[in-house]
C-alpha cells in the first residue's frame, strides 16, 4: 500500500457542490449540454480549476482543458476526465464522477507538492449523452477525428438552436483547433452503469475495451385483418412475425457468452387497434459483442431469422443497418497501469468490457487510453435514482490517482 | 328453382346511390353514426321506404322501422335489416348491403304483388360500428335490453356529444319505446368480413352463430436498464416476456380448431427507447371462439403463460378480463331456413360461424333470427377497399327474399 492518498471528502463534496446545478428535486440532474445549468457547472469547473493552478483552454468544440504542468515542458499531457452533461432526467454522478475525480488527482498532486514528468490535464467533453444534440459523445468524437469540425458545430437541439450558436451564448466557443495537440494518453472514471460489479462485490472493474455494436431499423409488413372473421391460418400478422424475431435475436445474445447483448427497445405496432390484425410492426434492434466475429454471428442470426419470418409467415420485410460501431480495445499499457493502480490501493479488481458508448472510445483512436468503472447502485443510471457512496467514489478516484501519477512519472522515451 | 326473383340492378342501383353519402376519395365511406352523411343517408331510406308504401316509424335510440303490412294484423313482424353508418374509412356494403337488400325484399314483393301473412319489416340499427360512440351495436343492444335506454342515449363522441343529443340535432330521436313490440323474427345479410367463403369458391355463408369473446388487457413490468452494460441474464425485460405470452396465446387458437381466434391488435412499450432495455409493456389480448368451455380453456392457456413469464422472468403481471361476451348461437329454424332460401336459388353454401359481433347477435336474444354471409373481395372490411360485386350483392338479397318470404308465409301457430 500506498500513503499518497487523495481527499475523499473533498471529492464527495466536489461532487454534491457540483449536483447542486441542475439538481431535480428527486435526487437527480436535468443538465443538457450547453443549457444554463450546463453553463454554470461550466464556470464553477473552470473556476476550481484555476483555483487548483491550472492553465485553461477551451477548443472550438467547447471543450475545456485545465492543464497541471509537468517537468518536461515539450512532452504531451497524460489526460483525464468525463463531461458534466446529463441526461433529461439523469444521475449526478454519470460524467461528473470523471471529471471531479480528475480535479482531485490534481489537488491531491498539488496537496503532496508532487511533480510529474508529463503534464497531468484535466479534460470536460462537449455533449457526451446526446440527449441534446445528436451524437453522443459530439466533443470527444471531434476530437478524435470521428466527425468533422462543421458537423460538430452545425448539430441542432429540437428547437433548431445549433451546437456553434449554443458555445457562443454561454461563452465557450474557443479558440483552440480541436483535437490540434498530442495526447501521450486518457483515462476516465465512470460508474458501471450496469450491474456486474456491484453483484459480484466487487470494488473496481478494469476496462479492457468496449463491445461492438450493430444497430437496425426492422419493419414486418402483413395485411390488416379483422380479428373475429379471419382464421389464424390465413392471417399475415407482422406483430406474430416479430416476436418470433425477438425471440431469436435474444436466444442469440444469451448464447453468444456473457458480453454478448441483445435489445429491442423500441417498437410500434400498426394500425393498433385491439380487434385488428397488426399489418406493420417496426422495431429496433441492438446487438452489441466485444468480438467482431461473434457481433457478426449475431448479425447473420438476425438476418436468417428475418427471412424465416417472411418466408413462413407470408410478411414483407424492411431491414436497414443504421451503424456498425466495431469493438474497441483499450491500450495493453493503459489497462495493465488500472489494474496495478486498483490492487496497489487493495481494492479487489475484474476485467469487464464496456457495453456503452464512452468519450474513452473515441480517444482510444487518438491515444492509448484506459477506463475505471465503480459500481452503482442497482446497475441504474440515465436515471435520477442513480447512486454511489462515497466509498465507491473515491475508490475510482484513488485508482485514477495511481494510474495517472504512474503514468505522467514513467520515464520518457526518447522523442 | 324458383321464379321470384329479386332486381338485382335495382338493388345494386341503390347500394351505388347509397354509397355516395360520405363517399371517399378511395371508393369507400365516411358516415358515422348521427353525423351530417348518416342524416342524410337516414332520409333517403326513409323517402325510399315511404315510396315503397312502407309505414315508417323511429324509436327512441333513432332505430328507423319501415313495415309492409301481412294479411294478419295482429301478427308480429318478420324483420330484416342491418345498419348505415361505418367506419371512419369504412367500405361501402358494411351494414348498407343488409339494409338495402332488405329494402329490395320489400319491393320485389311489391312488384310481385305478393301479400304475406306476416308483416315484414325493414329495420336500420343506429350505432352499430361503435367507430363514434362506443360501445358497437348500440341501437340493436338497447332494442334487446342489453344496454339501459338511458345508458344508450348517454354515450358520448370524443367531442362531448352525447346520442340523445345527436339523435335530436338530425330530427331521428323518435317516440317508440324500445324494443316494447313483439318481433317475429329477424334476417340480416351481411359481407363476410372474412376470407372464407372466397377461399372456398361458396356463394353464401349460412350462419349458425357467433363465436363468444373474451378482452383482456396485460401489463407486464420488469425495470427499465441501459441496453449495453445490463447482461442478458440480469434483465427484467418486459418485451421479452410479452412476446413469450404472445406466442403462446397464438398457438393455443391454432391448436383449438378453426373456429378459434386469438388477437394481440394492440401493444404499447415503455420507455420505448431504442437503447433502454423495456420496463413495460401493455399489450390487448382478443380470444374467440364459438365453444364457451374452448373459450374457457384459452382463458386457462392465456393465465398459466402470464403466471409461468411473471416466474421465469421476474416480472409484475397485471391481467384484467374487459369483458366475456358468450357464444350466440342462432335458431335452428331460422339457420335452416337460411340454408333452403339459398339452394333453392342454386348458389353453394356452407356454415360458418360469425368471428364478429353483429346487431343478429343481440336479436336472438329476443327473437328467433338468422344471417346470411356473402364473400368480399380478399376479407376485406373496416377498409376503404371493401368490395363485393353485383353478382354476390344479388345472392345475399335473394337469399333474403326467399327466407322472409317462407318465414312470413308460413302457417301461423295459435296465439
């Protein structure tokens, strides 16, 4: 063990400071990107920031770096930190979890009167939940090159107010090009947002990467009948069609191994009257695996079933891939540095893959990066009854402390 | 065979006439019950009837009565009717076929200058489709003592309107009591709404009853999960488990014989996202069929699914029975005469059982009565597309002519 220990209750007071903007009166965040609420967690960050020493900058994108200087000046910054945006009804600790654990790395480095090697950077991400502005993770996709610069800023809210205009009301449209600096390397903490830790009892999970995901659009077209007169023989029901493509689709996550994930979330029936045949059904499907063969099975699984449906079931069929997002895997050196840093603190540790979207993924494209999941309390986020204990915080926050002090005090390479 | 023949041009004139009133751009209509097009439709029967030397009189629920007088006085009338108002993009023969063959019964006999010993009636239900006041068959329900009078004048549109208001606003709110005369007996002949007949190439559908209906609505809750980090074996996924309970409900119709019928017309899921995993869903459930204990054992079918998903898939059930409408079955002498009126004239029958609710349904509770079935075009009803051709309007009609003439010709028995 280790006595370089960072302020847990400076943590936790960081963090029910910060859950005070936008707070909801159940407990949770209304926060969306680039709304007051967003504005004003904005400044109070920046200004504990400049409080804690740090030099700031804003990028075009908005978002925002608070730099803690290390003793090579030309080297690149060891980063770290989430975003500060919620959801419509969302948790407190989603996000701001990451970027409060990042400021209190910093104040503890500054607390130990420690110096780095690397810079150690502070880094808040422009509109990661996409609840706003579609996509999520907008700022770190910039970034990382995912989306171009113009479609970042021309993404619009749905009372047509764009991403640009937004910054430049609230004050964070910057100067800095976006995604223009080296990186030498990103982590993030984040709670789990499902329930495999806090089942297992266990204190840190240690991301390896992130699952691949394969989005759809599917419509069964049948014929409307009426309920009474017509046999069940002559009927083409396309609501009978898709339970029998739901079915399948689930029985081929549940057999794909336990980071295999299937859902169908959304689904319309029409005409959707109690006494009437359904001639339409449309739903959505989300197959999500870590291995891009695997997520391909799954694929061909969907397909063979949707065919079966039409042959046997009379339907027509519309089946419209939307994305295929492929697995991420977080950098070897990145991960190894999280699991040491978690068992060096004593906590018990497991490795799990992501199976959402995280500004993590993007900048594993740009630099080599690593995430921390803690526990949360039911598995339950995107969701105002979203928590975690103090304990649990800075649990995250310490491992984050020792991966990043690890990493910003290797020895540096030769240029 | 027999040389009474009914005018099949004359009949088919009057369907096209009739068809105009709320006629839609894609050949069907747009009449609900007491709006502006039933008015208008109600005073053409009644100024067609009034010219075919009928006494027409309307009684309190707007039921229009137009009676051609029997040699007996006192003798009760044999009736034949159906109804005028239709779906909102209804098809021109629901309903008006039954009506204006009934008128075409009338003056056939006229031409003829046959006088029966009963008197035959024409009768136009008011309400039947249900589209604008619920519940269906609200005219024929009142007149059978199924419904208070009170109850059916009270019924209100989505605008506030209620029956009796209607009923007064078009001049139909007449002075008759309510089903306080004696009925002989009653016919109606009606589209199919089904694929039967046309699948087996018969002309008239001889009807022996109505299956019974049992309306149930399900809610399933599981909890509500991000789709990506929630594995398959934690989940509470509401969807999942209303498909098994669809599936099962489907085969239990299809296992029960081809007069079985189970319907999911209706489903809603929430939050209906395409990346939350669902935390509910409600869902209608419509079981038929003619036998009240087959009916009963997939009421069983229906409660052990729900039981065995709420166990298996850690799910909150709530199941609640709308309503059990039990089986008809329509008498035995009037289906027989049915079936002779229509071999006599030549055309194949066979029987059927009604899959629908029909204003018969609610007159064999007071009066011997029996349908006749005509195929339309691919079962099609409820719909714009609705179609059947002169030759099978001819055969519904004829079929009609030679059941009331035998009923209303027939020996009277003692008083």
């Amino acid at each position: 063990m280790d006595n370089t220990r960072i302020d847990r209750h400076r943590l936790w007071a960081s963090l029910m400071e910060m859950a005070k903007i936008g707070a909801t009166p159940k407990g949770g965040v209304h926060r969306l990107a680039l709304d007051d609420d967003d504005w004003t967690a904005r400044d109070l960050l920046v200004q504990w920031c400049r409080e804690a020493g740090c030099s700031v900058r804003v990028d075009k994108m908005g978002n925002i770096f608070a730099r803690r200087p290390g003793r090579s000046v030309a080297a690149a910054p060891v980063m770290a930190g989430s975003h500060l945006d919620s959801q419509p009804t969302g948790g407190k600790f989603d996000g701001a979890l990451g970027v409060m654990a990042a400021l209190e790395v910093i104040r503890t480095l500054n607390d130990l009167r420690i110096d780095t090697e690397y810079p150690v950077e502070l880094v808040c991400w422009t509109n990661e939940e996409g609840s706003r502005f579609s996509p999520a993770m907008l700022g770190s996709g910039v970034f990382a090159g995912v989306f171009p610069l113009v479609h970042g800023l021309g993404m619009t809210d749905q009372d047509g107010r764009t991403v640009g205009e937004e910054l430049k009301r609230i004050g964070y449209a910057g100067r800095e090009e976006v995604g223009g600096s080296d990186v030498d390397s990103y982590f993030e903490v984040h709670i789990e947002q499902g329930p495999i830790l806090e089942t297992e009892g266990i204190d840190v999970g240690v991301v390896t990467g992130a699952v691949g995901q394969r989005w759809y659009d599917v419509t069964l077209t049948g014929q409307e009948a009426h309920a009474g007169p017509t046999p069940m023989d002559m009927r083409r029901d396309a609501l009978l069609g898709a339970c029998e493509v739901i079915d399948a689709v689930y029985r081929s996550a549940v057999d794909n191994g336990p980071d295999a994930r299937a859902t169908v979330g959304h689904m319309r029936v029409y005409p959707n009257s109690r006494n009437v045949v359904p001639g339409r059904v449309t739903f959505s499907v989300d197959l999500r695996h870590p291995d891009d063969n695997e997520l391909a099975r799954m694929d061909s699984v969907l397909s063979e079933i949707c065919l079966k449906v039409l042959r046997e079931r009379k339907l027509e069929l519309g089946l419209h891939q939307l994305f295929h997002f492929p697995p991420t895997e977080f950098d070897a050196e990145c991960v190894g540095l999280v699991r040491d840093a978690a068992e060096r603190s004593g906590y018990s540790v497991r490795d799990v893959v992501s199976g959402a979207g995280h500004d993590a993924i993007y900048m594993q494209r740009v630099a080599p990066s690593g995430m921390i999941f803690v526990p949360c309390e039911g598995g339950i986020s995107h969701n105002e009854a979203e928590n975690i204990s103090l304990e649990v915080a800075s649990a995250g926050c310490q491992t984050l402390f020792n991966a990043v002090l690890g990493r910003a005090n290797r020895e540096r390479r030769a240029a």
